[in-house]
C-alpha cells in the first residue's frame, strides 16, 4: 500500500500496549480506526486519544474469544465505517507456570485469546476485506513464536499456532486482494507481564521479580512495533521481526532448530 489514507483498520487489544500505539500510529497516517478491546476503561481513553487527533474512530467493547461476538463484529465495523482494509489481529495474554502447575483451563483461556482470537479475526473479516481493492491481515506473533521458553508453555503454543496459521493462509489468498502479514516482536515494554496470570518459573522468582527481568531485558517499545507494523503494510511484507531479541531468536531457530534447546533453557535459568 503506497498510502495508508483514509484506510478503515481494525485493531483489536487496543486498550493499551501495542494495541494503542498502533492505534495512534495509523492515526497519524490519517487512518479510520475500529478499536476494540475487553477492558472498557482502556479503550475509551484509547478512544479519546484517537478522537483529540481528529481521527475517525468506531469503539466496541469485544472478547475475541467470544466466536459469536467476533462473528458478527466486521458487520458493525462496516456499518460503522463502511468496510475494512486492514485488519490487526493484536489481542493477546499470557501465563508463566510450568507445564506441571498450569492448568487446563488456563490454557483454554489463553488459546482463546491467543489463537482463536486471531482466527476469528481473520476467518469473519476475510469476505469485507475482499470487497476493498487493496487489504491486510496483520497477525501478531512473537519470537516466541520461533523459540520456545520454560515456563512459557502456553504462550508458546498460541505463537507457534499463529504463526502455521497466518502462513497457511497467506499461501491460500494468494493472489487475492488480500494479503497476510506476521508481526514476531521480542521482548516489548508494555506492562504485559505484570497482568500475566502467574504461578511459576524456573528460578522461582516472585511475579513482581520475574516482571522486573522482563522489563529489563527487553528491548522494544510498542511504538517500535507500532513503526514496524506500518512500515510493513506499506512495504507489503509477508513476515516483520521487531527487536534484536526477534532476530537473534530467528537466527537461532534457523541455525540450530535441534540444538537450540540448551540455549533456551539457559535463558530460562535467569528468569
């Protein structure tokens, strides 16, 4: 896309985080924006930020793990707005536990979010973003979703999940107006870790500690993804590393897809 103008997006997780600054950061493309997130305090200060820069914004409270909420969501965004170019697939949590301590049903909730989420934002959006000349799906993974950690587990398996599904699809709509893009951030200072649900990890570090050690280590900031998200619909890219962490993670998933492991739990060792 030569020019992100006038462009109706939709970006769900948008109370804070990624979600905002991408939210912003399409604003000032001079952007329409769809936000949603499940929270109704955050989105309507991101609501309210988007509006005090003359942006266009249609605001929905919305669980994009709820099938039937996310089944009928592009309607409202098209009456709304009256289509979808670009679609980001940006909800997300997380839960620190190990395999042994974790529990079904927080699996369920954070493949939910996670992975169905970002299903359903594709699946129910794809017949709108056929009507536009010109669309995106943007679905956020992470490195996580290249490199596995202990204690991770989940979140893991969500990323790893995003990631052959967002391929799978690329390969199925091309040649379609519509086009796939997989975002893989490293380690983003948001605040995500400290709402993660949280039991455990390797070096028995409290949550507020093991939230410090993220905060520390991490290299990017959402308005780094926000950048890079932008700059890669423009540039109609199929696949967007964020931060040295991701490309050191690629590397290392590439160099040594066997091997890597003792690395991986290296790392986890100091978290």
């Amino acid at each position: 896309m030569k020019t992100l103008h006038k462009k109706n997006v939709v970006i769900t997780g948008a109370g804070g985080g990624i979600g905002r600054a991408l939210a912003l950061a399409f604003a000032e493309e001079g952007c329409n924006l769809a936000v949603s997130d499940i929270d109704p305090e955050s989105l309507a200060r991101t609501k309210d930020l988007l509006v005090n820069r003359g942006a266009r914004v249609f605001s929905q409270v919305l669980d994009v793990s709820d099938k039937e909420s996310m089944r009928g969501y592009p309607e409202a965004v098209m009456n709304a707005l009256g289509g979808a170019d670009i679609v980001v697939n940006n909800a997300g949590v997380v839960v620190v536990s190990s395999v042994e301590e974790h529990t079904i049903e927080d699996y369920e909730w954070l493949m939910g979010i996670n992975f169905w989420g970002v299903l359903y934002g594709s699946k129910f959006f794809i017949p709108f973003l056929r009507k536009s000349q010109e669309a995106c799906i943007v679905n956020i993974s992470s490195v996580f979703g290249m490199v596995s950690m202990p204690h991770l587990s989940s979140y893991n398996a969500s990323k790893f999940a995003v990631r052959g599904f967002s391929e799978a699809l690329s390969h199925e709509l091309h040649g379609s107006s519509v086009r796939v893009m997989t975002v893989y951030p490293g380690g983003v200072r948001t605040g995500f870790v400290k709402r993660a649900r949280f039991c455990s990890t390797p070096c028995k570090k409290t949550h507020q500690e093991f939230n410090s050690v993220f905060e520390k280590y991490s290299m990017s900031t959402p308005e780094c993804v926000s950048r890079a998200v932008i700059r890669g619909v423009k540039r109609k890219k199929k696949r967007v590393l964020v931060g040295p962490d991701a490309y050191s993670g690629d590397l290392v998933a590439r160099l040594f897809p066997v091997g890597s492991g003792w690395i991986n739990r290296l790392i986890g060792s100091r978290i």
